[in-house]
C-alpha cells in the first residue's frame, strides 16, 4: 500500500469516527488542539500526520490509537461492532527481550501511546523462533497467527538477536514481518549488522514515546497495528 492510500484511508477513518460522535471538524479540532483547516486536510488525505497528531485525535475521537485504523463500511455501525471489528483487525505484536526491566518499559511506552494490540513476550532467542514457527512449547500456536510487528533485542540468551533476525529474514513465510531491532546504542555495529541482516529499523532502550515516535513513519503505522492479509507459504 503506498502512502497516499495510507493517507487517505487514515483520513476516511478519522472521518468515520468524527461522523460516529456527531462532532463537527470544528468541535473535533478543538478537542484535539488542532487547526480546522488541519483537520480539512487529514480527512481529504492531504496530510502527513505526525504520531502526537494522532495521538491528539484518538484522544478527541474517544478510541483508541489503532482505532483510528478501522475499515469505513457503507452503513455506519455502532458503538459495539466498531469495537468488534477493531479487535479482530489488530496485529500481534512480539516482544523479544531478556531484560523483564527493558519489557515492561517497552510495554508501558507502547501502552502511554494507547496501542491497544496483543503483547507477547518471550525471553530469548530459542523461544522466539519457537513462536514465530510454531514449534517446541508454542507448537499448538496456529501458523496464520504469526505477529506482524516484533522488536527484537540482540543480546539474547541460547539464541542470539542477530541469528534470530536472520532466520526471520531468510523465511519466506516470516520475511515480510517488521522487525524493530532494540540496541543500547545507535552508533555500533550492532546497528550496521542488523540493517545487513534486514532489521527495518532500530530503537535505542530504553524504548519510551519519543524514540517510537521515530521509528513508526519508517513503518507505516497502519501497516504495524492492523492485520494485513498475509501471503502464506507453507
């Protein structure tokens, strides 16, 4: 999906979520501290919106961040099966993290932006291809529940970060997953070998709202909190 239709169906949902309340532009730029003619623009698809802009208009719109993200029907539905849809629309999200210290971090700057997703953690490298490929203790794990977004810390025990990123980016059925690389500093190695590697970007721990907010335009932040339909390869 290219960046004007991510722009536009961003700008569709905030249109659907306003309608929703029966707030006008004006009201809703008030609520977010915004411009009207901002809002104009970010409905019309004409704007490249900053994460604190987003953050701002979830907040206005009463939904939560991947919220913002949800399909615009032809009938406008209510309250319930908006809830619904966007439960089942949002992405798993994979913590690979040794630290219990640096997880909670991640989850509570992850939780201060309002991303409401599944988590899950696992502590090292073995474990973390066992959830991806659905072996060893997550074998009942269903292959089509792979997570679509993972931040990968590279100091991991059994497994280190670096082989994991590899095997990730060496699988076709794993290979289109955005992997975040966690790293205690943004001029080593570390950094170079794992964009070699296929990392799709990097965060300097701890992780908190600023250095996410860096790293999810690289992304596409629709394409990290929704599902997407994936292209299987069993």
């Amino acid at each position: 999906m290219g960046k004007t239709d991510v722009k536009k169906q961003f700008g569709a949902a905030v249109r659907f979520h306003r309608n929703l309340l029966g707030i006008s532009q004006e009201e809703l730029a008030g609520r977010a501290g915004l411009h009207r003619t901002y809002i104009s623009d970010v409905e019309r698809g004409a704007r490249n919106v900053s994460l604190e802009s987003i953050q701002r208009l979830a907040s206005a719109l009463e939904v939560s961040l991947p919220g913002l993200f949800s399909r615009v029907g032809e009938q406008t539905p209510d309250r319930s099966s908006v809830r619904s849809l966007l439960q089942d629309e949002l992405v798993d999200i994979l913590i690979v993290e040794d630290s219990a210290e640096d997880a909670d971090l991640t989850i509570k700057a992850l939780n201060d932006i309002r991303i409401s997703n599944h988590i899950f953690v696992v502590r090292d490298g073995a474990a973390a291809l066992n959830f991806l490929f659905c072996k060893g203790e997550y074998s009942q794990r269903k292959r089509t529940d792979r997570p679509q977004l993972i931040l990968l810390d590279l100091g991991l025990p059994k497994i280190d970060g670096f082989e994991v990123l590899r095997q990730i980016k060496g699988d076709p059925r794993t290979r289109t997953i955005p992997v975040i690389v966690l790293t205690v500093s943004d001029g080593d190695r570390d950094v170079v070998t794992s964009q070699r590697l296929g990392a799709d970007g990097y965060i300097v721990k701890p992780v908190d709202f600023q250095n996410l907010s860096g790293v999810t335009p690289q992304l596409s932040l629709q394409w990290a909190l929704l599902k997407r339909v994936p292209v299987v390869n069993e």
